[in-house]
C-alpha cells in the first residue's frame, strides 16, 4: 500500500503550495504569506518528498507546474476555503469592516463590472470581489466553494445543493457599425448574407439565436467566435459581422464604436437568467450581502441598458403593401 500519511503532512504546505500556484515566483508567494522566500523553498522542498513530485520548477524566472501540480491545486483550494470558513472568528459580517474575498462567476461586461465595484467600495472598502471566466463546471465550482455566487444563462436543471434567483429575462437586439450595408435593408435576407459574430463562453449553453433544426429561417452564417463580450464593439467597428446579443452586454458599447442596433431579424428564444449560490450559505450574512449587492446592481444596469439601446434602435419603414 502506497499512502499518504496524513498525520504528516503540515497543512501549511498547501497553504505555501497555494500561494505559490497563484503568485508563481517565490518572492511574491513569500510576501503574500509574510514569511522569507527561503521558508518557502524550504516548504516546497519537504512537499515535493513528501509528494514524490517535483510540483513547480523554476523555468525563466516564474515557477511553472507540473501537471501534477495542476490536478492537486484544483483539490487542496476548495479544502482550504472550507477550513479557512470553518476556523474564521464568529463575527457578524460587517461590510464596512471586513476584508472578505469573495470568488463571482459572470461576463465581465465592463459597465456591469463596474457598477458592482462601485457600489462594493462604498459599502465594503475592504472586501475583493474576484472575478473568474465561466465554464462547463459552473455548478460544480458553486457547490464545492470555489464559486460564492454565479450568473448562469439558459434552462439547465439545478443540480442539488444549489439555490437560486431567477432575473428578468435578457433583451437581445442586433448590432452592426453605423454604415453596415445590412443597416439600410434589414430584415431575414440581410441576416442570412452577413457573417455574425458569436461570443464563445465556455459553457454547454446555446444561444437562443443558433439556428434552429426544425425552421431554416433561423439560418445564420458565424464568421467568426470570440471569448470576451468587451470585445464585441471593436470587432463590429472595424469589420462587416454582426452580433445578437442582450442590450445590458451592449449598451456601454454602442456611443464608443459608433454601432447601431436593429430588431433581431430572428425572435430568440426564451433564455432564462438566474443567480446561483451554495445552499448550505443561503443564510451566510456575507453570501447575502453580495447576493443583494449583485442582483440590485445587476437589476439597474439591465433596466437602464434596455432603455438605452430601446431609444436608440433603427426603425426601418415598413415595406410598401
């Protein structure tokens, strides 16, 4: 039997070995854990023995992991944040004195982004709020700790252990720079002509303007596929794509790429929009306080989004009976 003895083991070698994992050189790892870069190479030493892994080497000046290195960090990070939660002191959550981190899964749309932040600084100064990319294992990372609140889109069953909010639905409209040719002709002919943008998270989710099996009406031609929707607007700008999107993803774009929007020439279909969170932390005061902060938040930018883009939409006349 080949074990590992946990009695062994010092939990503040995964502290150190995580530390170096986020920062990786050993200066930076030392002075996050306010210890001497020597301490924390003695500690990555007596890990790699007691491991039998080499776990991160020096290549260039940055410590680079082993693949190794790589599965385990994505274990010991969801046990560290169960301790840390466990051993934390009692108190009541203060926003105006804690210096929380919290870990938010969402499109770092720019406006929403931050609307958030602002809002976060006047009542938390001290708290960060960590944004991470979407992914496939969304609900996953929800439920083992590493995520405290997520933004999800579509209709996927909640797995348990899970709660959440559903929002108001998203507004999509079509976007194009100012003098597109398709502006002045819109309509399903000029939607299946030009080549469309996509915005390419990584999720299992489908837009509800894909194509549609059973009406070939739906038809679109992607042209090209992106991963940031902060992006969209200088694509657009600079090229003949398209995109559908929501109004709260583009209204901050549209004045500063001189884009125009237009009724999606294809109804999407209905998408649902919700906040998910752990529900063993359902009642945590400080999983309530950003739950609150980004719902409202979110809530104003969409609202304010819709009337903007809604004011703003091109209305071509209606083609003579």
């Amino acid at each position: 039997m080949n074990e590992i003895q946990l009695h062994r083991i010092d939990l503040n070698l995964l502290v150190t070995f995580e530390a170096l994992m986020e920062e990786s050189t050993l200066a930076a790892a030392a002075d996050r854990l306010a210890i001497t870069p020597s301490a924390v190479s003695h500690a990555l030493g007596r890990l790699r023995a007691q491991l039998n892994d080499p776990l991160l080497v020096r290549v260039g000046g940055r410590m680079q992991p082993s693949p190794y290195a790589l599965e385990l960090i994505e274990d010991v990070r969801p046990v560290l944040r169960g301790l840390r939660r466990m051993l934390a002191p009692r108190y009541p959550f203060d926003p105006a004195t804690s210096d929380r981190v919290f870990r938010i899964m969402m499109p770092s749309t720019p406006s929403l982004v931050a609307a958030i932040l602002a809002r976060a600084w006047r009542e938390a100064p001290y708290v960060t709020l960590e944004w991470v990319n979407v992914s496939t294992q969304v609900y996953d990372a929800v439920a083992d700790g590493l995520i405290d609140v997520a933004h999800v889109g579509g209709a996927l069953r909640l797995p348990e252990g899970l709660d959440e909010c559903e929002m108001e639905p998203f507004t999509w409209y079509s976007f194009a720079r100012a003098d597109h040719p398709a502006v002045i002709d819109w309509g399903a002919e000029a939607w299946a002509r030009w080549p469309h943008l996509q915005v390419k998270i990584a999720t299992n989710t489908l837009s509800p303007v894909d194509a549609r099996k059973d009406d070939p009406a739906t038809a679109r031609r992607v042209g090209a596929k992106i991963g940031e929707f902060s992006a969209v607007g200088a694509v657009l700008a600079g090229t003949d794509l398209l995109t559908t999107l929501p109004a709260v993803l583009m209204a901050g774009q549209m004045e500063l790429h001189k884009l125009v929007a237009l009724r999606p020439a294809v109804t999407p279909e209905r998408f649902s929009v919700r906040f998910v969170w752990p529900s063993r932390l359902s009642r945590d005061p400080g999983n309530l306080w950003l739950r609150t902060l980004l719902m409202d938040t979110y809530e104003t930018v969409q609202a304010e989004a819709n009337a903007q883009v809604e004011a703003q939409v091109v209305e071509l006349p209606a083609p003579p009976a």
